[in-house]
C-alpha cells in the first residue's frame, strides 16, 4: 500500500513553511550540499541527526541510488509534520506523545472520503488499536507501508519505530530511493516525491521546503574549522545516530564490536563505534592512523593539560577523560572537540553518536591532544 492522502494532514495541521532571513533565495532542489544539517537555524538538532544520517546510510541499503541528502528528508518532514512541531524528541530520537494523522474513516478528515481499514493485527497495533488507519510519525507512513518498508537505523533487531527520528528518516530515505533514482535531478526527485505521495501540490510544497533548506545550508556553517580540522569533523557528524558498541569501530567505517562492555554490552551483536573507534574513523579519513584504544591515543600529538581549559583547545583536538589525574593509562573515554564548548563522540551503550557539552568540570577531564 502507498502512502495515502498525507496532504490532508498538512492541511489540517496548518502547513506553515520556514521563512528565510531576508536576503536569502531559495537555491535549485538539485543541488548537493554533502554536509551536516546540525546546527542549521530552525531544525530541531537531534533530527539534524537524524537526517544526516539517514542521507550517509542509505547509500547501503540503495547502492544505486543517487543524491539523497539531509535537505531532501528536512523538506519532507517539514511538509508532513513541521518537524514534529507540538512534540517532545528525545536524545535517542523518540518522538512523544506520538504522532497521528487523522483517521481515515470516510467522513472527510484530511480531505479523505474513502475509508482506509487496517486489515491485519500488526497493522492496528502500530495503530493503537484503532480499526480505521491513520498515518504515524514524523514522516506519516501508514501503517500497511511501514510494515513492508520499515527499516532500523541502529542496528539492533528491534522492530523500528515510526516514532523514532533515526528509523523513520531512514525508512523515508530507502522509500524515496525505491529503485535507484538519481536524486540530483529535478523530474526524478519529483517522481520520487510523487511516488511518496500521489498529490502533485504535495510534491510542489516539498520542493518549496527543500529549496528553502538547500538555501539554509549553503548560509549555515556548522563546522568552525577548514582544511583537515573541517574533514574530521564532517566525518564524525555523518555518524550522529550510530549506536555504541564495545570495541566496534574502525578506519572504514562502523563494524560489529566485542563482548563485553564494563556495563555488559555485547558488541558483537551491534554494529556501530565506541568511542576510539569513532575518532580512529574520523582521522582516518585524512591519512591518520590513531592507535585502537583511547590511553594509547592520548599518547599522540602534542598534548593540552587538563588546567589550560577550553581556550586551548581547537576543533577537530581530540579531548579525553581518565579516572586518575595526570595518568595516560587511566584515560578510559575520548571526543572530538567540534568547538564552542561541544564535543563530538560515542558516549556510552544505548546511545548512538552524538554532540554534547565538554564536562569540564568532571574529575576525570583529562584536557586534549592536538594531532592536527
């Protein structure tokens, strides 16, 4: 089943599409900007997460598939749900209280007057048990599609929930590449959309958003560094959501890791990084070999001591954290410095890649290395 009479949603929620700064023109919805969608000005960042990565991963699951980029999934989502306006998202992505669209039952909700059933005990229970079918998520999938479409952005084989940022922009960007479009090129994004939903107004209201966010990428730079600094970071960013596992990680990419965590994480069941393992990455991708473990890490480059503090430290310094002052062999985590207080990393199992604050004040902040 395709995805049925979503623009009635949009309508009755009230489709309100960003408005630029003044000056700014909508840019060309080929167009490519290859980078992170965090920090981009009135995008929630844990979706800005969510739809990075979701562009990165699906070039795995749709080889062929050409061009799929973070503002292409913004637009959508944008058009759908206004970027689950009205709705809390968690750190993990989870999205509450969940998001529905209006029960389709015939009478003319959202512009529907054939009634859609759901047929079958998956179906209603994704539905909340409701008889009549009504779109979920963020990306207002319904129900029949999910269940044949739906894919799990972390790895894991729980079942993927359309309430979750990181599986359902990866759900929407494996529907949207179906069968290998190329991306970049206005008629077949368009059919791609149309395919997404049969509304020709819908396909022209997503394409005024993607414009619109093409435009905010091309004005918003969220990596304060360039040369090698800028690629490293790039290369962590396009991993926001990647879940943790033990001992996984290295330089191509995300692998299965190891058993197991202090805290007893099987990270042979999940592909994804730890920590090292996400820096190990990063640096790999301008020619720096780092060694596997965070204390032999901190063994390279020039090292910045705990006491001179933010101020001495750079975008793209790795940033480390040690149970005991001033021994290297104690370090047991480490980040990447994104700036402005910000650190990039792979924190912990049960959470996938992320940015969060330096803890500078934590007893085991173990100050920096600049390898750059």
């Amino acid at each position: 089943m395709k995805k049925l009479l979503l623009l009635g949603f949009v309508t009755l929620i009230g489709l309100s599409l960003m408005v630029l700064p003044l000056g700014l023109a909508a840019s060309s919805s080929a167009g490519t900007s290859g980078g992170s969608a965090v920090g981009v000005a009135g995008l929630p960042p844990v979706l800005g997460q969510a739809y990075t990565l979701a562009a990165t991963k699906v070039r795995d699951l749709v080889p062929a598939c050409r061009g799929m980029r973070w503002e292409i999934l913004a637009g959508v989502a944008e058009v759908e749900t206004h970027q689950a306006a009205g709705h809390q998202i968690g750190s993990d992505g989870e999205i509450t209280p969940p998001i529905y669209g209006p029960l389709l039952d015939g009478t003319g909700q959202g512009g529907n007057t054939v009634p859609v059933v759901n047929t079958t005990a998956g179906e209603r229970q994704l539905d909340a048990g409701s008889h009549f079918a009504r779109a979920l998520g963020l990306f207002q999938f319904m129900p029949a599609t999910w269940l044949t479409t739906a894919v799990n952005a972390h790895g894991t084989s729980a079942a993927p929930d359309p309430d979750n940022a990181f599986d359902a922009a990866l759900t929407a960007a494996a529907y949207l590449c179906g069968n290998g479009p190329d991306l970049t090129q206005p008629a077949q994004l368009a059919a791609a959309l149309l395919a997404y939903n049969r509304s020709d107004a819908y396909v022209q209201q997503v394409e005024a958003a993607v414009a619109q966010y093409d435009a905010l990428a091309s004005v918003t730079s969220t990596i304060p560094a360039s040369g090698k600094a800028a690629v490293v970071l790039r290369a962590a960013m396009a991993q926001f959501g990647v879940p943790y596992s033990w001992g996984a990680g290295n330089a191509a990419g995300p692998t299965r890791g190891q058993c197991c965590s202090p805290g007893g994480q099987d990270g042979s069941r999940i592909t994804g990084f730890d920590c090292s393992g996400l820096t190990l990455y990063a640096y790999a991708q301008v020619g720096i070999t780092l060694p596997r473990t965070a204390a032999e890490q901190a063994a390279e480059g020039r090292r910045v001591p705990a006491s001179a503090g933010l101020p001495a430290l750079r975008p793209g310094d790795l940033i480390f954290y040690g149970y005991i002052p001033g021994d290297d062999a104690s370090i047991y985590h480490v980040a990447i410095y994104a700036g402005s207080g910000m650190q990039i990393a792979a924190p912990r199992p049960g959470q996938g890649v992320t940015e969060q604050p330096v803890d500078l004040k934590s007893p085991t902040y173990a100050g920096g290395a600049q390898i750059l």
